[in-house]
C-alpha cells in the first residue's frame, strides 16, 4: 500500500539532552524538554540563558533572546522561527504536525562540544558525543513509549510501513555529531578502517538506522562541507580538547576554488563574514588568513573520504543503513556517490539547499565585504551532485533553512517552495523536508507583518503576491481539514507573521507553500515522500550483505 | 667525549621537552581574557640599597590592596581600566597610593585582509593572523603619590608607537611576545610642602614581552625615561616581572578568575625629585620591590 503524507528527514527532537545535557541548578544550554507538563517542559530561560547569570555569556553570543527569556505560559520570546536554543518540538507541536499530514521523521542524535564546554562558563561536563548520542537515544525511545499511541521507533522499513499502516508517526533513530567514532579520531589515519564495522554494529544495535558520518568538523572519515567560521572554531577546538599535541593544521585546510567541476559555483568565503568577528576573537587562537585576496571566488575543503570513512559506508550499506551524505565536502560526498554507485545504492541528502538558486555574491571590495547570506557554499548541492544522486534513487530532503535564495530578501516559506521547484526541474522526485528543527538553522520566517495601524496583513517580500493562509477556510493539504490556529500557553501561533515558529506549525507551513506552486510543480511528490524515503530503505536493505 | 656530551645533552633537551610538552598542553578551552571588577591584594617588601637620609629606614614591609576596573587581553589588545593600588609601608612611615584611568599595553594593527583594509584589534573586529606588526600604546591620567614625601607625581599622558616581533594577530600572541616601543609621556611632579611642581616631557623607550608555559606567564618589562630637556641629569629606569597562574574561583560564577602570582620591581631614579610611580622610595635612587599578590576577579567574561 502507497502511504500518503510527507517525512521530516532531519530533525532533533532530544537536543536538550545533547550540549552537555542538564546541568545542576536547571541550567541547560539547549533549553525545553519535548515532554512533560508544558510549565515544566518549557519554563522561562532566563536562568539559563541570561548573559549574567551562571550559564555565562555564550547563549547570548548564540541567540539574540527577548528582555523576559520567557517561555511558559506567554511564550513571547520563543520557540519563534529564528529560535537556535530553545525546544520547538513540545509533544503536542509534534502531534499536531503528525495528525496534519507527517508520517515519518528522522529523529537524529546532535552535539556540539564546544558549546557544551563553553557554556556555563566552562564548567566541567560529559560533553562527548558518545555520551550525547546514548543520552538521546534513550530520550527519543522514552518520547516514543510516552506516546506510544502515535508514536513508534521503526528500525526497518517494514515497521515502518506497519506503524504508519496503524495510524501511528514513525520514528527512524539518526546520528548526526561531529566525531561519531570518538573525540580522538580527527584526521585519516587515526582510525583503523577495520574497527569501523564494530562501531557501526554499535550503533545498529542501539536501533540507529540512520547516520551522517560527518558533521560540522572534519573527522576521521572524511572532511566537512565549509560553510561557517564558527564550525571552524569547533574544528580547531576538538583538537585542541582530544588531541593537543596533534600535528597542525587543526583548522579548516581550505582551499580556494579554481576551476570547474562541482565546486565551481561555490561563492562562501571563510573569514568573510563579520558576524562571526565577536566569537572568532572571543575564541582567541587567531585565525587563519584564508582570503588572500578581496578577488577569491569561494572556499572549499580539500578532504576527502578516508579510507576508515570508506570503511565506515561500506558497514553501514552492509547493514542497509541509510547513508546521509549532508555536511560532507565536495570530495568526501563524491568518494561517498562512487562508492553508492558501485551496488546503486540510494542515498539520503537530508537537509540540503542548492547552489543553482543561491543568493549570488558578485560584487567585491570594501563596500560589499565579500560576505553575502546565502550565497553559494559547499554544503548546498550543486545541479551535477543531485543528478548522481538521482540516479541512484536518492531521497533529498530540502532544509527548512533553506529559504535565502536568489531574487528573494526575505528567509520564507517562497525560499523553500523555489527549492522544491528547482529540485524538480533537476528531476528530483523523492523529495521531502529536512526541517532541521531544534538545530542551530533557523526556520522559514514569515511572508507578511501586519501594519501597526490599520492591522492589516502586508506583504514582507515586495515581489510577493501570493495571499496569505486563512484561518478558518482553508483545508490543511491531504487531510482536508479546516487549518485552524494553534497555540501554546496563552500564544496562540498566526504563520502568516510567526512563519515555522514551532513543528506544530508545519501544517501552516505545507499550506503556505502550496499556495505558491501550481501544477505541474504541486506538492505531489512532497505528499508522497513518507513512502519515497520506505522506498529508498526498502533498496538500502535489499542490497544488505545478510 | 665532545659526541657523549652532545648526544648527553640532546637527551635531556629532548626529555625536557617531552615533559613540557605534556605539563604546558594548551588548555582546550584557552579564550580570550575580559575581566571585569578585579580585586587585589598583595604583601611584600620594599626597599633601597641607598645609603638612607638621617634615620629614615632602608626598608619596610608592605601590604596593599587595589582595585582594576576592566582588563581584556584579546589578540592585539592588552588593555586595562581604572587601576587603583594603595600600598602600606609601616616601616618607612609612608602609604603610596596609584591608579591609572586607562592603560594601553598594546593596541595593534592588521589588516582585515593581506591586500587591503587596516584594521584594529577589537572584540568585534578581526584581523587576519599573519599581520600585527606596528600598533600603539600608552596611559591616560597616571597618579602616584606617597604621605611622607609629600611628592605626587602625574603622567597626563603617554603615547607610544608599538612593534611585535611576532604578528599580533597570530594564535601565539598572547603567549608569547616580544613589544618593543618608543614614545613620550608629559609628567607633572608636585611637591606639596612647597606648593611647587614641575612639568616634565619625557621619551620613553623600552619593551613588554610575554612568555608562557601552562598556565604560569613570565612577563618582563623595561622602560627608559629620560627628560626631553637634560636627559643626561633626568631620566628613570624601570624594569619589572611578574610571575602570574591564572585559575578560578566563585564570585558572581562559578568559574571566575583568580590570579596569584610574583611582582619584582627595580627603578632607578637620577634625579629622585623628579621620581613618581607606585614603586618607589621616597628621596632613593634605587628603588626594589617583592610582592605576592592575589587578585580574585568578580566577573569573568567567559571562562578563565
């Protein structure tokens, strides 16, 4: 049976248990849990997050909050679209979005120890990602039993199909930190290829059936897709914590851009944007001078998959893992697509954006400082990487970040329906989204505000035409029911000028990107990418070595 | 034999070296110093060799307490405001009492890229690693003065031009460093009980450097002053080091630093009328100074 409705293919609904975790005192860098009481879930932050409190500085060099940090039960200062730190995910949110069309969602791990170590004020903390990956593993099996009435872990496709079959949203356990083979394996060579079957057992056995290998660092499968400085310092920083005495470089080893191929129309600049100044010099390692010159074109790493990361692929496809290229630099994720090629493996690109629609950079010098948001960078899929992998049956599933892309000023849902548009004109039929939610991106912003003296709903993009969602009268796509608003505590959410605030308002979001296609470009393929991402499981396991 | 000892020496260097290697690890989490409210505390000893004037002592014991305002060390910023240091010495019957309003160690300049754009070392600005090599430094409004000498000394101002040896805005920066300057102060001595002063414009030349291993930093200064007018007959010399670790302790986080460490001083002053600084004794020449001090920090901008 074809399962109508869409899978999220990148989520992170135990992120307050990554980051270090709770701390003594209710501190928590990531705040919110997904469960509990909602005055418990999701209490006011200030505690945490206030820059002279005992959590230190880094949550307001992380997230530029509201004066109040509250939370519960006004919620006027988060979960809101541009949130970074806060849950977005509550139960009810994920329900909500689970009985308006969501059939399936990648729950994955996440980590970042150097915002764990950083935050309050460097207390010590189990930060690792090993210690992380268990801890929200455990979370997401403990959210699932809590709501074992529309919720169940699937660790095959065919559970999948049953679970979704019994009226029930299923849950694929996922990884996705920056060294998944421990804190010292950093570089090629650190690694013996031949432990990497035992550490993807490992996971296997934990119920993990999803898996990027690289994250926001390079590690000791392959090199990372670049595209922020402040990964950078992550890169440096884990060196500097797992393995001081190593050899340099520990930063970054970029390269610009020359040439053709499929790093030709990268434009993102290390060391451009002055955003990142503040932490950079915070950090106080200096920085390498990657832009030689105003003129550059664009920066990429020069790391490619290693031979443990070839390893490493090669047990997850004997397993019928599914393999997530997001995060893997150009020549990591080429090694990766040639390795998938040899058995046509389908692989999963989870929360991509694309370089053939990215906010072009094309001026440089002094008054235009080389640092343009969205411009294209390696992370982004450029139009030959999703043409290999749409031959080998690939899922793509397009960021729910993804919305600053060429012509557009706004970050909205217009950003993403452009994507899904391109996606198809490349001929991308297996299709979803990778929200990314409760990770560091933030979400689709809204298309309107609302004028301060008549009330009325006006349009934030200038170009923008389409109208706005109607409470009340129109039908949430595939379910057909009335779209009604939601709420949280005394908030009660209008997309329209909230945009994707939560992942209750995904429904709001679905909508509101379908009114901006029109057939042939409908939302089709979108309804359908539960089933797709099945399809490409069902492939994955039966070339499964038994 | 000379094969023996060489390869003799070889080995402990390389010892040596392995064990520094492993004690003096960069702490992961080495960030950038902002300290806001810092106390100090320090007891010591404070002396002349010279021959004293009647039966003034040669020496005292000294115990004293101060305040700095803020102090950040960022790569091509070492800068402090609002120093303040009132220092007991019982047996030469003297308080001295200094403070600065605002300090400049070094200020540098980058460039934002090798081919264009200048820019300073600031929170928010960022310079690329392999520039820094000339920047600037100095004080405004450096008051000194003791009880008994009735002598109170002010540097309205200090200007100096910086170099580094290394580039400031490399990651070595604030361990290592080597800053040669040249500049001009204008000093103002007043002598109370005459009700007289006397303006003095004064070149300085010297060095700051930064040496540090683990978590201890060595940081020799030197200064040369001699008087625009009669350098020969006026000038000071002053020479200090201090042996600083800098760890933690709970004020207003649990993680804020404190700093314990060593202060040596020596000064020499041609002309001791025109002498001004916390360190000094009144009416000597030559003028040491020992002290330990402890400086907790009450809020410490991230870790310390």
């Amino acid at each position: 049976m074809t399962i109508t409705g869409y899978a999220d293919l990148h989520c992170h609904p135990m992120s307050h248990l990554g980051f270090g975790g709770p701390r003594q005192g209710g501190l928590g860098f990531f705040w919110g849990k997904p469960t509990d009481p909602i005055d418990q879930a999701l209490p006011c932050c200030k505690v945490a997050h206030a820059p002279l409190g005992r959590g230190g500085v880094v949550p307001s060099l992380t997230e530029k909050e509201q004066p109040n940090y509250d939370g519960y039960d006004t919620f006027v200062s988060w979960p809101r679209h541009s949130t970074v730190i806060h849950q977005q995910m509550y139960k009810d949110c994920v329900e909500r979005a689970f009985n308006s069309g969501l059939k399936l969602i990648v729950a994955s791990a996440v980590n970042n120890e150097m915002l764990a170590d950083l935050y309050d004020n460097g207390y010590p903390v189990d930060s690792t990602d090993g210690t992380s990956i268990a801890a929200q593993i455990a979370g997401m099996k403990a959210f699932a039993a809590q709501c074992s009435a529309w919720m169940q872990i699937v660790t095959t496709p065919a559970e999948a199909r049953a679970a979704i079959g019994a009226g029930k949203l299923a849950v694929v356990l996922a990884i996705e930190v920056d060294s998944v083979c421990g804190g010292a394996m950093r570089r090629d060579g650190d690694l013996d290829p031949a432990k990497t079957d035992a550490i993807v057992q490992k996971y296997f056995d934990m119920g993990v059936r999803l898996i990027n290998p690289l994250h926001l660092v390079d590690n000791a499968l392959g090199g990372t897709a670049i595209y922020d400085d402040r990964f950078n310092l992550s890169n440096h920083y884990l060196f500097a914590k797992h393995q001081n005495t190593a050899a340099e470089p520990w930063w970054y080893d970029a390269a610009s851009v020359v040439g053709g191929g499929d790093l030709a129309d990268v434009r993102m600049l290390l060391g451009a944007n002055r955003g990142n100044d503040a932490l950079i010099n915070i950090y106080g390692k200096g920085y390498p001078t990657y832009m030689k010159s105003l003129g550059l074109v664009g920066h990429a790493n020069t790391r490619t998959m290693t031979a443990a990361g070839k390893a490493f692929v090669a047990a997850m496809m004997k397993r019928g893992m599914l393999v997530d290229v997001e995060h893997m630099s150009s020549h990591t994720l080429d090694e990766a697509m040639t390795i998938a090629e040899d058995r046509t493996y389908p692989l999963v690109s989870s929360h991509t954006g694309f370089r053939g629609i990215a906010v072009p950079r094309t001026k440089t010098g002094p008054n235009d400082p080389t640092w343009v948001p969205g411009c294209a960078n390696e992370g982004m899929r450029s139009d030959s990487q999703i043409k290999r992998l749409v031959k080998l049956g690939s899922i793509i599933g397009i960021g729910g970040h993804a919305g600053l892309v060429q012509e557009l000023k706004i970050d909205s849902s217009k950003g993403w329906a452009r994507g899904y548009h391109y996606a198809r004109s490349l001929g991308v039929e297996r299709i979803a989204i990778g929200t990314d939610m409760n990770g560091f991106p933030t979400q689709a912003g809204p298309r309107f505000f609302r004028d301060p003296l008549t009330g009325e709903l006006k349009h934030a993009e200038a170009t923008d035409t389409i109208r706005p969602l109607k409470y009340g009268s129109d039908l949430v796509p595939i379910v057909n029911k009335l779209l009604t608003r939601t709420a949280l505590g005394k908030q009660s959410y209008d997309y329209n000028v909230n945009g994707l605030a939560h992942y209750g308002l995904l429904p709001d979001f679905t909508l509101d990107v379908a009114l901006q296609l029109t057939a042939p470009d409908d939302l089709g393929d979108f309804f359908q990418s539960a089933e797709a991402l099945i399809q490409v499981w069902e492939t994955c396991e039966q070339l499964a070595v038994p | 034999m000379r094969t023996t000892r060489g390869a003799l020496i070889v080995s402990v260097v390389s010892v040596l070296a392995t064990i520094a290697g492993t004690a003096f690890a960069d702490p992961p989490l080495d960030l950038a110093e902002v300290d806001i409210a810092t106390l100090d505390f320090g007891a010591g000893a404070l002396g002349t060799p010279d021959t004293p004037l009647g039966d003034a002592e040669h020496a005292s014991a000294e115990v004293s307490a101060g305040l700095t305002g803020a102090h950040a060390e960022l790569l091509g910023l070492s800068a402090r405001i609002f120093t303040f240091r009132a220092s007991a010495r019982p047996s030469l019957l003297t308080t001295n009492v200094s403070g600065t309003l605002a300090d400049l160690d070094a200020w540098m300049i980058g460039a934002r890229y090798p081919d264009l754009s200048h820019c300073l070392a600031f929170v928010s600005g960022r310079c690329d690693e392999d520039t820094g090599y000339l920047g600037f430094g100095g004080s405004v409004l450096e008051v000194a003065g003791d009880t008994d000498s009735g002598q109170v000394g002010m540097r309205f101002i200090e200007g100096d031009a910086i170099a580094s040896v290394t580039p400031a805005f490399g990651g070595d920066w604030r361990k290592f460093r080597l800053l040669p300057r040249l500049g001009g102060s204008l000093d103002m001595v007043v002598h109370v009980p005459e009700e007289t002063h006397d303006l003095i414009g004064r070149i300085t030349a010297g060095f700051d450097a930064l040496a540090t291993g683990g978590s201890v930093r060595f940081a020799p200064t030197f200064r040369y002053r001699p008087s625009m007018t009669d350098p020969a007959g006026d000038f000071a010399i002053e020479a200090t080091l201090s042996v600083m670790t800098r760890t933690h302790w709970e004020a207003w986080h649990n993680r804020d630093a404190l700093t314990i460490g060593l202060e040596l001083a020596y000064s020499y002053d041609s002309d001791p009328s025109h002498a001004f600084g916390p360190d000094r004794v009144g009416g000597a020449n030559n003028s040491m100074v020992a002290r330990l001090v402890v400086s907790p920090t009450i809020f410490t901008v991230g870790p310390p």
